[in-house]
C-alpha cells in the first residue's frame, strides 16, 4: 500500500553483492531496506561481518533506515560458500560495533501490554497508537536507550522496556530494532511500515549537537537537500 501510494518500487535484494551495492546506493535509491531473518544478517565471507557494519553505518549516517526485526540484532554473520550457506557467530560483538544497546530479558519471556510513547503517538495515527495499546508482545531484546545511544522509541511494553526503537548514530538516518524473539508480527509490521511513512513524508529532527563548534563554508541552491534526497523517488 505505501509504495503503491508514493509510486515506490519494492526489491528484494538476493546476494550480498545487491546489498551491499544498495548500501553504497544510499537512501535516494534505496530509501528503506529490511533484514527480515532477525539475528542472522549477511557478510562478503568467512570473517568480514565488519565490513556489512561498516557499510550500514555509512548508509544510517547518510539518511538510510535499515531495520532489523527481531531477537539480538547483528549476532550471527552469514555468508555464501558455493551452493550453501553457512554462519559465524560472533555475538554481542556485532552491536558493540555500531553502539546500539540490546534490551535484556529471557528468552522465552511472555507476551505484555505495548503502548505507544509520547514520540509514538506523534509518529503513528490514532487508529495505529489504539490498537498499539489493546495488543501485547514479548518485549525482550529490546532497545534501551542511553546517554552514549539514545534511542527514538515508538513502543513500550507495560515493564517500561522499549519494544520497538531506533538509532541515529551520528548522521540523519536510523538503525530501527523491533524487539522480541517473538514480536507481535502484525504490529510490528504496521509500526514499521507507519514509521517508514512518517521518514518519507518529514524532514528529519536535527542532530543534537556534539558539543564540538565548526566554521562551514557553503553554496546554497534553492532545492532543500531533503528535497534533492527524495527526487529520486
């Protein structure tokens, strides 16, 4: 519906070689990309998960969202080896690399009461934040947020641990994390898509700042570079 909506093409991005070339693409031609296998993203081969992180980095700062769907984010590196293929495991490493917390929790934790927060209910419509609120899911492996990594959060479970959230990193993009070994599929699915709308059709927050004073030269146009990023859509 949305990308019938805005007249948006949708791919799906079967080798690494294709996702890494989306990456470097950046979000003017690939605005949103979804890892769908939860713990397990790709790699190049045996031993290079860094360089996927480093790519996705670059993507986030430069306006991207990637999202990852559920469990602990970034933890299991796969890669092709000919017709098969095979996984690493290199565990918390994964995030520690790009700073982003993961939310504690058992694994088998039960399902609790979601409601949307304050930032949710201004991203999502109304009819989105009331089912939010008669819905529940398990919320572990969540997204925390902290002073070194604050967190957009859009849904809370009732023990106030953040459900669904997103990182920034240092650029205009987000890293989203949908928490849960076993989310709720069909709100985590109607939050993704809601947020993803919302990116499409907002000019991004400004950056906090770094504490750190620059002198900028620059040539102004009259197209805004949100303007320029989403003319290729």
């Amino acid at each position: 519906m949305l990308a019938k909506q805005y007249g948006l093409a949708v791919k799906t991005l079967a080798s690494y070689d294709e996702i890494a070339a989306a990456l470097a693409a950046g979000p003017a031609q690939f605005f949103a990309i979804i890892n769908p296998y939860g713990e397990i993203f790709p790699e190049a081969g045996a031993g290079r998960w860094i360089e996927t992180l480093d790519a996705v980095r670059a993507y986030v700062n430069n306006g991207g969202s990637w999202w990852e769907t559920a469990a602990y984010s970034f933890f299991r590196p796969a890669y092709r080896d000919g017709e098969a293929w095979k996984t690493e495991h290199c565990g918390p490493a994964g995030t520690d690399h790009l700073r982003v917390p993961v939310g504690g929790g058992e694994v088998d934790e039960p399902a609790e009461p979601l409601h949307a927060t304050e930032t949710g209910k201004a991203w999502l419509d109304d009819g989105l934040a009331a089912k939010i609120a008669q819905s529940a899911s398990s919320v572990n492996r969540g997204t925390p947020s902290t002073t070194d990594a604050p967190a957009t959060v859009l849904i809370a479970g009732a023990s106030q641990k953040n459900f669904i959230g997103g990182y920034r990193l240092n650029g205009w993009g987000y890293i989203w994390r949908i928490g849960g070994f076993n989310p709720n599929p069909e709100i985590a699915t109607s939050v993704a898509v809601a947020a993803t709308l919302h990116q499409y059709t907002t000019p991004p927050a400004p950056l906090p700042s770094a504490g750190t004073r620059y002198l900028y030269h620059a040539t102004l146009t009259p197209a805004s570079f949100w303007q320029r990023l989403f003319a290729g859509h």
